[in-house]
C-alpha cells in the first residue's frame, strides 16, 4: 500500500530480539503468557478509559481475548477487543522499549546465555517473546473511539526493522497474528495450545476463549474471574506465582506474598507481593509499576503511589477497593481517609509478611530473609525516617555486617547484638565508614577488640541518614566509636581507670603542647584508650557530624 512505512527499531530492540530468541528457546511457551497478559492489559485501559466515555464500548461490551490457530497458514492469533493502538501508538510500543535503566540493563549482559537468560527474564521481554516462535508478527489493531478506516498493520521479522500501514479494520481492538518458524508445528494443535493457557494464565479475569475443533462454539479456556477475588483456599502457589508475573512484569517467582480480604471501615482486598530481585530501576523515582488499584474489580490505574509508603516502593500486586469511588482520581488518592486506611493496613501486612520471614525457624524462610535483605534491605533502612509509627517494628529488621562475624554479609540483627552485650556494657556501639573493608579496619575499633565488645559496622550510603532517626534501640543507645569520649562505663575495673587517670597526669605537658601546635586544626588533643596499636586517631565531636558523613557531604556537593 502506498502509506507503507518502514522503519528502524532502537537499537536496544534489535538487541534484546536477538538475545532472547535464542536464550529463551527452552521456555518458549512463555511467548503466549505475554501476549494474553498485554490482552488483558488492553481491556483493563479500556475499562478504566469507559468510565468516564462509554461510547468507547460502541456496541461491543463484552470484553475478550480470542486465541486461534490455522494449521495450513501457520499461524496463531491472539485477538482482544480492548483498548487497541493507534499508528502511533503501535510505532512507540512496539518499536521502543520504554523502560528506565533499559541502557544499563545491556550493558550487563555477559554472551555467556544462561547467565544472560535469568537476566533477560527478570527485565521482561514481553510482547517481543512472540519472535521465539515466530519469524513473522504481524499486529493489526485500531484504537477504541477511532474510525474503522483508522486500523494500523504492524508487521516484523524481528530483525532490524518494521513496517506499519494504514488498514481498514471493523471491530476495535487488537490482532496479534504469528507467522511460525520451521518446527514449531506441534503448537497448531487445539489441546497444546489449550493447555499452555491453563498452565499460565488461568488467572487472567477476562474470558480466554477457542474454537471448539471441528465445531462453531467457542468454549472459555480459564476460571474468568479476578484472582485476588477468589478464595484463598482455591488458589494453588502456581497461579499466585502466575499472577504475580502478570502483574509485576516480572519473569521470576516472587520470595512471598500475603492475599486478604480487609473488612470493617475500610473495605478492601489485598494481594501483595516481594520481589525477589530488585528491579533495574530501583533508585528511580519516576519508575512505573508497584501496585495496581482496582475499584470493584474495575482497574482504575498503575503505580498508585499512595498506596504504599516509598520505602515499600518495590512490593507489588493489587488492591481492590469497595469504598473508592470509580472516577478516583490521583489528586482524590491524596487526601481520601479509604486511602489511608489501606495504606497503614497495606503497610502492616507488608512488615507482617517480613517479620514471618525474618523471625522464622526453617532455614528456607530464613534464607528468604537474608535474599529480601540483600535485595531490599537498604530501601527499607529509608522507613527508619519515614515511619514513625512503625519504626520500631521496622528497627527490628534491621540487619548489620558486624565484628562479631569476620564477613560483609548484613545478617546481625539489633536483637541479636543486644543479647550478646558484655556485663556492664550499656550501649549499642557502631562504626559508619565508606566500604567494609575501611569499617573493619577502623583504629576505633581497637579497644573493642581487645575487651571483646562487638561493634555493628555500618557502610551503606543511607545508614548515616537512619541513624539520625534512630538514636538507641529498646533503651540501649546507639552510639558511634568514632563519636566523642569514649566511656566504655562498668566496662572499665577499677585498676584500668586508676592506670589511665596516671598515664594522663603523665601526659599533661605534651598534649599541652600538642593544643598549642594543633590550635586551628583540632578542637581539643587528649590521651587515648581507644587505641591498642596505632598511635593516634581523629574523633569527631558528640553533635558533629562525623567524619564519614562529611566525606559523603563533600562527594555530593555540599
Ligand atoms: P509491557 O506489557 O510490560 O508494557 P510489552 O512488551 O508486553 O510490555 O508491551 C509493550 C506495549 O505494547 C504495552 O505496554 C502496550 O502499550 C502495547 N501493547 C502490546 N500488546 C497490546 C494489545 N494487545 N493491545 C494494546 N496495546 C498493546
Ligand atoms: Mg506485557
């Protein structure tokens, strides 16, 4: 046709097409997962968009997904009446991966393809997985409230580039048709076909229907109804792991989950989920993704900040709300009390589910823990400053290298240091330092080893900030090695404190001169305990800041 275009994909497409083809191959099932969860996805746009427009629906209300195949053409087709793509959606959807840390994410990848495989798989590939099965895609789609002479075809050899067209197409919504390679024969057959949509996506809400062989009926494939709204006890482990890929875009099984109907003034159902990698874009804060806000079954929107303090910012799932109206808007989230209320509901399960896994005897939940801690741990040290009401809860997360293991792994916890503290040793002691080989070395630590008394040595970049916030833990103070007079209390015999009361009379004229020699450097020059093997150390001031931190302030500027 003459309005033909051709066009290049971002260089990342072209890449990732490349790599996942062949590292993807031994799952290659998953290529229909994909594409019945963007099915789905389409008709929870169009939905929400209906709310306020429902002339979109025109006179086709029944939403969908259709999965055929045609054995003399090869081909498989996913079909959905949902919210469609225009021309130029279908350009920048399909033609652009829109996701943050997309660059970094290629910069990863090593060649060597298992590795690169579970890389691929927790970046998600999603609709481009068509081509592990596929040499041809073709996407014809038109855009709910466009015309029918507005459809767009979309075609690709996954390759360098595509083509896109203008069609005439009668119902709106979306064609995924797949060309098959050589030898994929075998998923031209109704009950393969049938059984790798029960296998992955049972839990789909909407209708999934097929040709009955040799019939004209449609028969629908999976449950049809909401997941999170079933019963808990209907649910098996392999369609919550399901659904959570669908919801989270994630290839991986989450680490653990918590589903629960919440009644009394607030009504909602929750179905939330932990990671069990962290995502690329972490640290970003304009990332997408999060938690999904369904209104009675209705989705309502992506990523609803509100719904989960930032330093959860990585659980995801659902909640489906009864009491929120359906035209809720972001600025309406802000100030609702339902808001809040599943908020600090949503929140306390979120720590609940933490707390099972920190707390637990079995090795493989405990294991879990130390993977969530590694994954998460530093996001979560961020609610020290930002929870008030659950901080406590919160400190006994917490998870520390310390002196009383000869590792980097953060795996002490607060609890743990207190019962193992000295007679007479009334104070958590830490150090902060840049890495943990700077913490381990530390001349502070001296006197502590000597005497025995384990010190917790802190090297994130936000355990400075937590520490502001955090200043003793059930009554024992947090205090810094590096910080101050170091009065290590009953600790101390009686023979020691005479001994060093003498060493310092001893002294008295040469820190004298030191003062003098010292005057515009250094506040104050005195005799040391602290020190077993190096002569002399900088201490910072009680209420200054410390050495560490204004290291970290200089780097940034400050
Ligand atoms: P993701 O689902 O994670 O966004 P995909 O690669 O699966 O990534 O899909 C890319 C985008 O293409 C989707 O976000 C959506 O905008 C668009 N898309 C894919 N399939 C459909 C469809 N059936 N209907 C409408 N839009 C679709
Ligand atoms: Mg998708």
């Amino acid at each position: 046709a003459e309005n033909k275009q051709t066009m290049g994909f971002q260089a990342e497409v072209k890449q990732l097409l490349q790599l996942m083809i062949h590292s993807l191959y031994s799952n290659k099932e998953i290529f229909l997962r994909e594409l019945v969860s963007n099915a789905s996805d389409a008709a929870d746009k169009l939905r929400f968009e209906a709310i306020n427009n429902d002339a979109l629906y025109g006179n086709d209300h029944e939403v969908k997904i259709r999965v055929a195949f045609d054995k003399d053409a090869r081909t498989i087709t996913i079909s959905d009446n949902g919210i469609g793509m225009s021309r130029e959606e279908a350009i920048s959807h399909l033609g652009t991966i829109a996701k943050s840390g997309t660059k970094e994410f290629f910069g990863k990848l090593s060649g060597d393809q298992q590795k690169d495989a579970a890389l691929i798989g927790q970046f998600g590939v999603g609709f481009y997985s068509g081509f592990i099965v596929a040499d041809r895609i073709t996407v014809e789609s038109r855009r709910a409230g466009l015309d029918a002479s507005e459809g767009v075809r979309w075609e690709s050899a996954g390759e360098g580039d595509y083509s896109v067209e203008q069609i005439e197409k009668a119902g709106r919504g979306t064609d995924i048709i797949l060309h098959l390679r050589d030898g994929e024969e075998e998923l031209l057959n109704e009950w393969k076909l049938k059984s790798i949509i029960r296998k992955y996506s049972d839990h789909i809400s909407l209708p999934i229907q097929m040709m009955k062989e040799g019939s004209d009926e449609l028969e629908t494939i999976n449950q049809a109804s909401a997941l999170w709204a079933r019963s808990k006890n209907e649910i098996t482990p392999e369609q919550y792991e399901e659904f959570y890929k669908h919801v989270s875009h994630d290839f991986g099984a989450p680490l653990t989950y918590t589903h629960n109907r919440v009644e009394g003034r607030s009504e909602y159902t929750q179905l939330l989920y932990i990671p069990a990698k962290a995502p690329f874009d972490l640290w970003d804060r304009n990332k997408r993704g999060g938690i999904k806000l369904y209104v009675k079954r209705v989705f309502i929107m992506d990523d609803a900040e509100q719904l989960m303090p930032t330093y959860l910012r990585f659980v995801k799932g659902v909640i489906d709300s009864a009491d929120l109206p359906l035209n809720v808007s972001r600025e309406i989230l802000q100030e609702s009390r339902d808001v809040k209320a599943i908020r600090e509901g949503s929140t306390k399960r979120v720590l609940g589910m933490l707390e099972e896994l920190a707390n637990a005897d079995e090795q493989e939940k405990k294991d879990k823990y130390a993977t969530f801690w590694t994954e998460f741990g530093q996001v979560l040290k961020e609610g020290i400053g930002e929870d008030f009401a659950n901080k406590e809860r919160l400190s006994k997360l917490l998870r520390f290298a310390s002196t009383h293991n000869d590792s980097d792994v953060q795996d002490v916890s607060l609890e743990a240091y207190v019962g193992r503290m000295k007679e007479g040793q009334d104070k958590i002691f830490y150090v902060t330092a840049d890495s943990y080989a700077a913490a381990k070395n530390s001349p502070h630590l001296e006197i502590f080893r000597k005497k025995g008394v384990e010190v917790l040595l802190l090297t994130d970049r936000v355990d400075e900030w937590m520490l502001s916030f955090m200043h003793d833990f059930e009554g024992k103070e947090l205090h810094s090695v590096a910080k101050g007079g170091l009065d290590l209390g009953a600790m101390e015999d009686e023979a020691e404190k005479k001994e060093h009361a003498e060493t310092e009379t001893q002294y008295q004229d040469l820190v004298g001169k030191m003062k003098e020699a010292l005057a515009d450097k250094a506040k104050e020059v005195r005799v040391t305990f602290r020190l077993t093997d190096s002569p002399a150390c900088l201490v910072a001031d009680e209420n200054e800041l410390s050495g560490n931190l204004l290291r970290m302030l200089k780097a940034a500027g400050q």
